[in-house]
C-alpha cells in the first residue's frame, strides 16, 4: 500500500492511536481498514441521529400548524354559539377556479343562513367583477336561501370595488351599503381581444388556421373580424347584458333612480351612488353588524383554501403553461365575455 496515499487521513483521538500498530507491522493495514470503517459507522450513525431530530422536528410544525387550524375552527364555532352576524367575504375575481368562484360563496352562504344563531348574513364583497355564469349562480342562490329564511336578511358591504359582477351578486341583497368612495357600477359586459392582421402583413407573416366549422376561429386574433361575425358577438354581449339589467332592476326595484346611464358601463363613488339608487346607506361591515342588525359579534363562514388546495392550484396553473409551450391550443380559456 502506498502510504502517500493516506496523508489526508489524521486520527482524531491521538490516544486510540497509541493502540495503533506501528507501520511495517503485519497487522497495520488490517488495523487501519477497521479504524477507518468504525469512523464511517460512527459518522453514519451520527447523521441518522439528526435526520431523525430533523424528520421529528417537520412533523411537530405540521402538528402545530393542524393545532392552530384547529383551534381557531373552535373559536369560531364558541363565538357562533352566541347571537352574532355571519360574513361572507367575495374578494378578487368571480371566477369558477378563484377563490371567489360561485362554490365557495354558495357553500359559505347556505352555512350563514342555516345557522341558528346568526341574526343576519352580511356579503362583504371587494371584486372588480368577473364571470357572469358564476355571478348568476350567486344572484340566484341568493334569492332563494332569503325566500327559504325570510327572517334572516342578507346585507351586502362594499369595501374598494364592488362592480359589474360584483354588483351583479349585491343587487340579490335587502340592503347594499358603501363606503364613500367605494367604486360602485359598471354594469355591462365585455369582450376582449386584439387584432394582429395588419402587423403580419407588414411583417411578412402567413397565418394558417384550420377549423372544422366555418366560423369556428372568429376569435382568432391573426384573422380579420367578418361583420357577420361582429353582429353574432354584439348580440351574444347584448343578451347577456339584459339579463345583468334584469337581474339588477329585479333586486333594486323601485330604488333605482336613474336612467339609461345606470347599465351604460359607467361606475361610481359610493356617494354618487346612493343619489342613484345603487346603494342604500354608508357603512362598513362592522356598522352594519352594529347598527343595522344589532349584533356586534361577527362570525366568518366563508371556506378556507387548506394547503393541498393550493398546492394543487400551483401544479395546475403550472401544468396549463406546461400546455401553452407545447403547443396546446387554450386561447378559448381566455376569450370568454365578461361582467369586468
């Protein structure tokens, strides 16, 4: 054996190595072999030792973050044991896989207005708007949980925005209240796209689109808009915007004070729009509860996302982008009308 080869080697414990044979011995290579595996054995041994603190470590964070859920589903359901107001909150975009998609608002809603004790429901809403299939599905379920329990009345609280969607779901309560400035309207609907023709003429480009349908592509943005096919998508918008206008004159009624101008698009403060007949009164959620349903305590019954749900949210989003770089045609995701 050559020795050079073991200078990086240095004995730790200078009095085991008094035990060491000396070199040249007949026994010192075997002595060797052994002092080198037992320090592997011991290092090995070593690193299960704070694997093992580590993996125990994880798991009692896990156990603390499941005892703190937990714990808190507790508090809530003690304080809903008292007479108090139910919320439920619309935030962000209204849209089938968001987190105010009309599952989570309705689930939220049938447990405010089954429980006993809630003197009240208050729909605190801060949306731009959104789908105008989920918003519908909310306006209805709505309507039909205040004709099933008719002594329980539903408020509706704008924060920053409640507009077009939003208000679309606000027009099913008793009672809307804003803040001042609040943003409060734009009840109409739209459709976006560009329009990228002339671009590739001048550049050179050559769109080659295929379609089993002769008017399957008329979103397609590299293609020209055929009249017929803006008069087809005008209706479908004018439709949809009707049934919006419904929808709001059926829950207002008779507070609605102003004309045409109300479902042109437009949106206002919150100040405005009470002259309007958009809103009836100033107040926060907490003003609400006080003052309006006379019980101060309010309970949260909106769903909370757990963390596999997000982790999912996560792998979803990045499997749809895995999609696009293959290739995968999605653009039909993002074309949709909207109450926005």
């Amino acid at each position: 054996m050559n020795l050079d080869s073991l200078k990086f080697w240095k004995p730790r414990d200078p009095a085991r190595d008094e035990h060491m044979p000396a070199p040249g011995d007949p026994d010192w290579e075997r002595a060797l072999i052994n002092r080198m595996a037992a320090e592997f054995l011991r290092e090995q041994r070593r690193s299960r030792r704070w694997g093992t603190i580590f993996r125990f470590g994880i798991l009692a964070y896990l156990l603390l973050i499941v005892a703190a859920y937990y714990a808190n589903g507790l508090g809530e359901s003690l304080t809903a044991a008292a007479k108090h107001t139910a919320l439920v909150d619309v935030k962000g975009a209204i849209a089938a896989d968001g987190e105010a998609s009309a599952d989570r608002i309705i689930t939220a809603l049938r447990k405010a207005f089954e429980a006993d004790r809630a003197k009240a429901v208050i729909l605190r809403i801060n949306s731009p708007g959104g789908s105008p299939v989920q918003s519908g599905y909310v306006f209805k379920e709505i309507r039909r949980l205040r004709e099933k329990h008719p002594d329980k009345k539903v408020y509706a609280v704008g924060v920053d925005t409640m507009a077009s969607g939003a208000y679309y779901i606000a027009a099913a309560a008793d009672e809307i209240y804003v803040d001042e400035a609040t943003l409060v309207g734009s009840i109409g609907v739209r459709l976006d796209s560009f329009g990228f023709q002339r671009a590739m003429e001048e550049l050179g480009i050559q769109r080659r689109l295929l379609t089993a349908g002769e008017r399957k592509g008329m979103l397609d943005p590299f293609s020209p808009l055929a009249e017929q096919d803006r008069e087809f998508l005008q209706g479908l918008l004018d439709n949809m915007h009707a049934q919006f206008i419904d929808a709001v004159k059926t829950g207002r009624g008779d507070r609605l004070n102003g004309g045409d101008e109300l479902f042109s698009g437009l949106f206002w403060t919150g100040q405005e729009s009470l002259g309007l007949g958009l809103s009836d009164g100033i107040g926060s959620a907490s003003y609400v509860a006080r003052e309006i349903v006379g019980a101060e305590d309010i309970v949260a019954y909106s769903t909370k996302r757990d963390l596999l749900e997000r982790l999912t949210e996560r792998f979803g989003a990045g499997l749809a982008r895995g999609f696009v770089a293959s290739g995968w045609d999605i653009g039909a995701w993002q074309g949709l009308p909207q109450l926005r």
